[in-house]
C-alpha cells in the first residue's frame, strides 16, 4: 500500500518508490525549457553510461590486472595505468558515440580531439578520464572529472572544426562541470549554470546513478586543510606562513591556546573536492618553485571544481588569488594553482596572501 513520500510497506521495510535518477532530473530540467533541443540530454547520458562502464572496470581491476602500468606516460608526463587507458578510449567512444560533441580534450591526449562525423554538434567536452590514478594500486578512491562547454552558434553552423583558441574559454563560460569519485560506491556530482549543485550515487543492482544528495551547500567554515605539505619546501613564504597559522593558532586575549586546524590529505583531487564539499574546509594545491604555473590543469580540474564549489557556496581562487573562473588558459593543457573550499576559510586565505 502507498503511502507518503513514494513509499510502499514491505513487510517492516520502507521502500521508497518515487526515485529521482540522473537521467529523470536532466529531462525534468530540459522540460522546463522549451527552446531546448535535448542535445544536451543525450550528451549527459553519455557521460553517464561512461562513469558507469569506468566504475564497473575499476571494481574488477584488480582481479583482471588492469592496475599496471601501460608503458607509456601522458602528455603531462606522469606514467599511463593501463586504467587510465580504457578510461580515456571508453570517454571518447561515448563522445563520440553521442553525436551531439564536436571537441574532446582529454588529460590523456595531446591534442584536441575533433568528432568530424558530427560538424554540427554544439558541445565541447573537456575531461580528466582518471585523476589521481598513482592511488590505484592502494585502493584509494579516484575518479573522474569534466567540464562541458557551448560552441558558438556561428562555430556550429559552419561545421568547420573551432580552433584551439575558441576552446580556451574561462570557466564563467561553462554549461555544466563534475565529477565522478570511484570509492566503496561511485558518487557523481554534477552542476549546471546557475542551479544547485546535486549529489548522486550509483546503484549497482539498478544501474542508475540515484539522487542521494539534492541541492549541496558547504558549510561557511570548518577547522579542516587538505594540501600536500611535502612540498613546502618549494612554497611561498606567505603560503607557508598562512598554512603554519593553521597548525599554530596564537592564544586568545585570555590567554587560552588556539585550536589547530585538522590536516585531511587523501592525495587524489576528486577524493580531497568531495570531502571538501561535504564537510566544508579548504583544499590547496598552491604553485611553488617547483611549478611556477601550478600542477593542476586548468580546463578539466581547476575550471570545473571552481565551479562547483563557487555553486555550493563556497570560493576557488588561484595562487595570485584570482577567481579561478575568470582564468583563461592559454594552451588546452595549461596549469594553475588552487586554493578553494568553504567561503570564510577562503576569505583568510585571500587576506593571508595579499
């Protein structure tokens, strides 16, 4: 018998009947506007078939000894698991297997990639198939990140391939940017210009990405830093001393001893965000003398994290403490640093280093 919320009674157990997936949000959302085509629909389905087939491989990774290396290293020079392999060739035959993606930049990849066989398609997708694929071996989680952005309609109408320089957009340009994490289960954030910022996870018996994190917000501060403190050696004297203010609070007036700040450093990007946008705090990945531009690349890691954590109410800067959103790339591989996380904590950073 139903009853309130969608729930039927099984016996003792609440089962819940009224589900929201993935795939029913984006077409509730193309339904409120008319003008759309669902382009954009099928793109994100897609994707999503993509993190579901990438999920689905790293969970049997172990046992059908993909963890490995491949033998040969990326563009950015870090060695290729084989993972990072099947996850890449699986995003870009979902690109292009959507019709609806004219461009792919993938960390993986050298170069842009062009979908000819669709001159016409409107979108241009740019993703990280596997961040922090070193932790894989570990078991620790890891996942993937992406970015999508709109062709201009003379771009589209034309179906001439856009040039590289028409794809170095800033990320205030963006549609929508994510981010799957691959841990105990598979948990997919997702955001669109302008609206909420919404978590899901995916159910396995179903295979369907469920709505289990409607409308994210961090919280405004929280005593928290996530950063690698093994390259301190290399960082700025401001940046070493904001971080030792952390560790070392000065006593209150009253003389009672400050409160440190709780150092959380999972070593893989989406692992720390995710963390992050639950609990609230501050994740960092400042340049230093060892990478003057920074480690992260701009186009599908630092531009769509900022996106999402400037959506969920909080701030993303770089380490000029510029709004990482209004950064422009100037190569599709281009790096910068990040500091981003909880609105206050972000606002000391930005007084510490200015």
């Amino acid at each position: 018998m139903a009853g309130e919320n969608g729930q039927t009674g099984f016996g003792a157990e609440k089962i819940k009947t009224d589900i929201v997936t993935l795939s029913r949000l984006i077409t509730e959302e193309q339904s409120k506007h008319p003008e759309a085509t669902g382009d954009f629909t099928l793109l994100c389905q897609a994707l999503q078939f993509s993190f579901k087939s990438i999920a689905y491989y790293i969970r049997r990774a172990t046992l059908i000894n993909l963890t490995g290396l491949a033998g040969s290293s990326n563009t950015t020079g870090d060695d290729q698991k084989k993972l990072d392999v099947i996850s890449n060739d699986l995003f870009i035959a979902a690109m292009k297997g959507s019709g609806k993606c004219r461009a792919l930049v993938s960390e993986e990849e050298e170069d842009v990639i062009y979908f000819d066989e669709h001159p016409n398609a409107k979108y241009f997708v740019a993703c990280d198939p596997i961040d922090g694929s070193s932790n894989l071996d570990a078991g620790v989680s890891v996942g993937t990140i992406f970015a999508i952005s709109r062709l201009t309609d003379e771009i589209v109408q034309s179906g001439k391939r856009p040039d590289v320089k028409d794809l170095l957009a800033p990320g205030t340009e963006l549609v929508a940017a994510g981010f799957t994490m691959y841990g105990a289960s598979a948990q997919l954030v997702i955001t669109m210009r302008g609206g909420p910022v919404n978590g899901f996870t995916l159910d396995n018996a179903l295979g369907e990405f469920i709505l289990t994190h409607p409308n994210m917000k961090m919280p405004k501060k929280r005593g928290i830093y996530s950063v690698n403190e093994g390259n301190s050696l290399y960082w700025e004297e401001k940046t070493v001393n904001f971080f030792n203010s952390l560790k070392f609070p000065p006593k209150s007036a009253d003389g009672k001893e400050g409160k440190p700040y709780s150092s959380r450093y999972i070593g893989s990007m989406v692992a720390d965000a995710y963390r992050t946008l639950l609990y609230g705090g501050l994740f960092a990945y400042p340049a230093d003398k060892k990478s003057p531009k920074g480690k992260l690349r701009i186009l599908y890691e630092c531009a769509p994290m900022a996106m999402i954590m400037e959506q969920a109410g909080g701030q993303a800067v770089d380490s000029n403490m510029r709004r990482l959103l209004e950064v422009v790339p100037t190569s599709i591989h281009d790096r910068s640093g990040i500091y981003m996380g909880s609105y206050e904590e972000m606002e000391k950073v930005i007084a510490a280093h200015k």
